[in-house]
C-alpha cells in the first residue's frame, strides 16, 4: 500500500519530463519503488545546459514501421556550473539532474509495459506475437514496442534498488553495471561507449584471419565452424568480452553451442524485422535512430556515418538478404557483400 504524503511533509523537487505522470493512478510496485521525492533542497537550482530540450520530445512520422519514442532515452538535460557556484553544489545538482533523467526513464518503462499489455490482450487466442506479425495484426512498430518492453522490464528490479539506494549517486554505479540498465535509461555516452566498443571487438574478430574475406556463400547456422560462430556472436555482441579474454589467458572460450542457439534465436528475429520493415513502409520511413538500432542488430558499423549512409546501408542488407544467406553477410564487411556477388 502505498502512502501520499501532504505537500509540505517533505521537500519538493519538479522534474520536467517527457512523460506526462498522473500521480492519482497506482503504479507497478516495481516501478513505484524508484520513484519517490528526495530529501534535500539545501542547494540552488542550477541552470540548464541545453535547457530547451528539457520537455522535449521526439516525433515519430510513421509509427507503423518505427517504435515509440518512449522506447528511446529521453533528452539528458544537465546544469551549467555558474563562476558562483561551488564545486559541491556543482555535482550535487548533476546528481539531481542524472536522478531526474533515471525517474523519467522508469516511468517510460512503465507506459511502455502498460502499452505492450493492451496490444497483446487484443490479440486472438492462441495467437503468438510473432504470428501477429506475420499475419498483419500487429504492425513493426507495435511489435518492437513489446520487444522492448520485455527487455526493459526484466531489468527493472535491480536498476530501481539501485536508484532508490543511491539517488544521484546512481551514474556512478551503473556505469559498471550496464547490463542491468534499461534502455530508457541508458545516458549519451553509455550508448557511445557501448557502440564504440562493440565496433572495436568486431574489427578485431574480421582481422583474427579466422573469417575469409567474401563469406562462406551457402552456409546454415548449423553448418559454420566453432571460429565461424564465435565470430558472428562477437560481431553481434551476443557473448561478453570476458570470454575472448579467458581464450587468450588459455583458458577455454566462450561455448559454441550456447552461442550457436543465440545466433539461431538472433537471426529468426532479424528475419522476422526485415519482413517487417519491407511490408510497413522500407527504410525511407524509418526514423535514424531507429536504422541505426536496426544496423546495430545486424553487426553492422554506424559510427561515422551520417543519416542517408545508414540507411543507404539497411537498404544494401535489404536487398543483399534476397540473393544471399544471411550467414554471408555476417561473415564478411559490406564491401565485399554489398557491391555484387
């Protein structure tokens, strides 16, 4: 049972977000744990840093093909330390700031879950989300909002505690446990951080030598060698980094069979997201972060390339898939795949 304090009980702090809060609706418990008022306004209000986008929000054109914006992070908005400000209220009222980033994304975790139940309460019985997708009943953009809910979610306990313990000392927790971080949640330079490392790892494996240059052309999943798979896993980050390091320590690697039923798994879903895309309105409609999500998935580089390379390179995948198995062109850079056979 949760109880509502009267104004004046404890300090009040307003945070401005994206996702409009009724406080007269009661709440997952899960979600209810991490969002509560913090004790203190013993500092001054800071100035904002980019303070226009702090209500911003973003616009999707057409929610067919691209999921919800409250699948994304919302804008981090953080204070600008003014020359009489002192170094502790500095970094308290950043704290603040990150706090307040955290609580607006739990709450999209919470719109998201509500949304996700709606949608598939609405579907016919004994029909599955991937068969509503394939039959017209739900369209990509439904269907990625119940993907991303569902990943979010199973992530909720931990993250809440953590921000519930820590306050606005939770980025400093987080950043060494990003798996644990819902993707509304993720900062800026999480999701850099992330995407650099990920692309660092892949060039690694394509220079190991252990993937010849223009793919194995015909192969299935289960047909590709114990360097072939690993090589694919670590290209779409489906194994941690640790195993790579146990192998070069000699001791063992990542198991081949577990990351052989992950890639399965992976590649039924981008199966599934290119029929998607194609049916609900191609490349040309997807909003850029979401080419750069869909690239992401499909162990492709994104840094560096503006907005029509991405999607011209969606496009080139799109297209390669329906001469190709899709195993060619995990084992080889677009180069080689994207410019003939």
């Amino acid at each position: 049972m949760t109880t509502i304090l009267p104004r004046g009980s404890y300090s009040t702090i307003v945070f401005k977000t994206s996702v409009p809060v009724n406080t007269s609706t009661k709440c997952h418990p899960i979600f209810a744990l991490a969002v509560h008022p913090y004790h203190s306004t013993s500092y001054p209000k800071p100035s904002l840093r980019h303070s226009s986008t702090a209500t911003a929000t973003r616009i999707i054109h057409n929610q067919r093909i691209n999921a919800p914006a409250s699948t994304l992070p919302a804008p981090l908005v953080l204070p600008t330390r003014t020359p009489s400000q002192s170094a502790p209220s500095y970094y308290f009222s950043l704290g603040r700031a990150y706090l307040s980033f955290y609580k607006t994304g739990l709450k999209a975790v919470y719109k998201n879950y509500k949304s996700a139940r709606a949608l598939t309460a609405r579907l016919p019985e004994n029909t599955t989300v991937p068969l509503a997708l394939r039959k017209g009943l739900l369209s990509r953009g439904e269907w990625q909002l119940i993907r991303r809910s569902r990943h979010d979610v199973a992530r909720i306990p931990l993250f809440a505690l953590v921000v519930a313990i820590c306050g606005e000392f939770t980025p400093l927790v987080v950043v060494f446990m990003s798996g644990v971080v819902p993707t509304t949640c993720k900062i800026p330079k999480q999701i850099s951080g992330a995407r650099e490392a990920l692309e660092e790892r892949r060039t690694r494996s394509f220079r190991g030598g252990t993937v010849a240059s223009k793919g194995d052309v015909g192969k299935e999943v289960e047909d590709l060698g114990r360097e072939e798979i690993l090589h694919v896993g670590r290209s779409l980050g489906l194994f941690s980094k640790w195993w790579d390091k146990l192998a070069e320590a000699g001791l063992g690697g990542a198991p081949s069979g577990l990351v052989r039923m992950r890639v399965k798994r992976t590649l039924e879903y981008l199966d599934m997201d290119d029929f998607a895309i194609e049916r609900d309105g191609g490349v040309g409609e997807m909003e850029v972060e979401e080419v750069r999500i869909a690239l992401e998935e499909r162990g492709l580089d994104v840094l560096g390339k503006n907005d029509a390379q991405l999607k011209s390179l969606l496009k080139s995948w799109l297209q390669t898939r329906g001469r190709k198995p899709v195993t060619s062109l995990l084992l080889a850079r677009p180069s080689v795949w994207a410019n003939g056979d």
